[in-house]
C-alpha cells in the first residue's frame, strides 16, 4: 500500500488555519443530513458524525475539500489522506474506495465534492499564452495538494450563492471559471494540461475511459480500445494502469459492481435484474465479485447501506 501526502509545508504546521468559517458554510446547509444535494450544478456537500466504513463509489473529475475532520480515499494500492489544509483532485472517472477516519458528534466531518468544468478548463487553457512548464510530479489520475486562500474563497463564495438561489445561473458560471483558473495557474495545473491537451498519452487514456463509461455493459477487448487510443496494446496498458492505477478490466469490473450498487440502492432493482443491467451473464459470479468488492453480498450490503444513511 502507498500513501501520498502533499509536500511538507505551511499546512503541516497548521492545518485548522483559514478552515473554520469554510466548515461553518457546510455545517449551515447539512444540518440532519450525511448529504446535501445543491441547486449549484456539481456542488455537494457533506457531514459525517463518525468515520465512516470504507465505501466504494466511482468519482467524477472533481476537487474534494474538507472544512472539518480527515479523509482517506484509495485508488487500487495507492492512499491519499487529506484534511482541512488540502484538497484531493481527481482528472478522470475512477472507482475509488473512501473512508472518512476523523469525524466525531460534537465535531462532525465537513466536506464537499465539487465536479471540475472539464469543458471550460480547456477553453480556458486555449486562451493562455503558453502552458506551465513544469510537468505533473506523477501521472495518476489522483492528487492531493494544499488549499490556497483564493482557492477557497471562490469555493466559499460559490457556497455562499445558495443563500440567493436566484443568482445561482448567472453567477455560478463565473466563480467556477475563476476556480479553473485558480486550479490551472497552481500545482496541479500541469496535470490538467496533461489531460486537455489531445497528443499527451493522458488524453487519449481519458477518452477511452470515456468509451468505457458509455459501453461498460458490453465485452470489453482491450485491443481495440488501445486501437481506439491510438496506441499500441503494451501502451495502452501502462499509460492506463498509470492513471487508474488498474488495469482495463479491472476498471471496468469495478464501474459494473458500483452502477449495480447504485441501481439496487436508487432505483430499488433486484441483485438479478442489477446483475445483467451492467452486463453480468451470471448472477453467481456478480454475487461473489460484489461481495469482494463490498464486503458482503448485494442484499446485505443495501440494508446496510440504507441504515448507514439513515443515522
């Protein structure tokens, strides 16, 4: 197992600074729920009074902030652990497993996820007179960095546009703009040029997980979405285990079992009917691999899904 932590810095020394107000705004709009759903597209947020079980989810490209508490997410054998001084970004779709590992009643984990603009980044980067320089210090999909203060005063100022909803159309657009911008010009702005820039290796892996996401429920020959890449079979591997940290099959065996979750769990679907909706042809072999993956088999697993989000 490895654990990636940011580099040694102001954060490390203290890692409440500037965190107490962003925590505030969350605890405002979670009051009595694990989960709050926003009319600011992409925008949720989140309150735990206790850690929690490791879940396994798949995560849109998003940045992760937490205003109160601690976090740990896996990505196959890689951990990242991050608190109030950082932020986890993720540039691609990944089936990744969390675990909220510091939260109690009286000082609840707070947190958000907000999905990242994809679209208006690369606009964004069109429109910049020359690319950073320096080169991602490692190409996975995954990263976590430290929060700087125009950072989240945009992410502050997005929350605080629930208090008007009606400003929400007109606003939201721009403070999302200034969160690419602030994204870009910072560290972890090589990796977002890796992944918008159509000869990187990065993007071609980024557009096939985007075929997959669309066809996960049919076979899978990983030779012709290496064709599809543009890249050889033995480069396309690497290239794609080096984002996702899995190989191909692996993601798409874990994108099945999280959409079967989630089809049992929203849509109130049996195991069976869950099973062959994401391309299973034997509910045996969908049972084992979802109690693999969740720790128990499909039927105990949504009871006790339904009671942890009761709590």
């Amino acid at each position: 197992m490895t654990y990636n932590k940011p580099s040694a810095g102001k954060s490390e020394r203290n890692p409440s600074a500037g965190s107490a107000a962003f925590a505030k705004r969350i605890a405002k709009w979670t009051a009595g729920k694990n989960q709050a759903d926003t009319p600011v597209p992409g925008l949720t947020l989140h309150r735990w009074p206790h850690p929690t079980e490791p879940t396994s989810y798949m995560l849109a490209p998003s940045i992760c902030l937490i205003g109160q508490g601690r976090k740990r997410l896996f990505l196959g054998d890689n951990a990242y652990v991050y608190d109030a001084s950082q932020f986890l970004i993720t540039s691609v779709d990944l089936p990744v497993v969390s675990q909220i590992i510091e939260a109690t009643k009286g000082a609840p984990y707070l947190g958000l996820t907000l999905e990242l603009d994809l679209k208006g980044i690369a606009r964004m980067m069109l429109e910049r007179e020359r690319p950073p320089q320096k080169q991602p210090v490692n190409r996975g999909g995954i990263a976590v960095s430290e929060v700087s203060p125009p950072l989240l005063n945009a992410i502050e100022r997005l929350i605080d546009l629930l208090e008007s909803p009606e400003d929400i159309p007109a606003l939201a657009p721009l403070l999302m703009q200034e969160i690419s911008y602030r994204l870009l010009i910072g560290e972890q702005g090589p990796r977002l040029y890796q992944l918008i820039s159509a000869e990187s290796h990065s993007y071609r892996i980024a557009r096939a997980i985007d075929w997959l996401k669309d066809n996960f429920d049919k076979p899978l020959r990983v030779g012709d979405l290496a064709y599809r890449a543009g890249l050889s079979s033995s480069a396309f591997h690497n290239h794609f285990r080096a984002l996702t940290a899995m190989s191909p099959l692996q993601y798409q065996k874990k994108m099945r079992l999280n959409e079967a979750r989630r089809l049992m769990f929203t849509e109130h679907l049996g195991a069976s009917d869950a099973a062959f909706e994401v391309g299973y042809e034997s509910p045996t072999q969908f049972s084992r691999e979802y109690s693999r993956m969740f720790g128990a088999p499909p039927a105990r697993d949504i009871q006790n899904l339904i009671q942890e989000t009761a709590r």
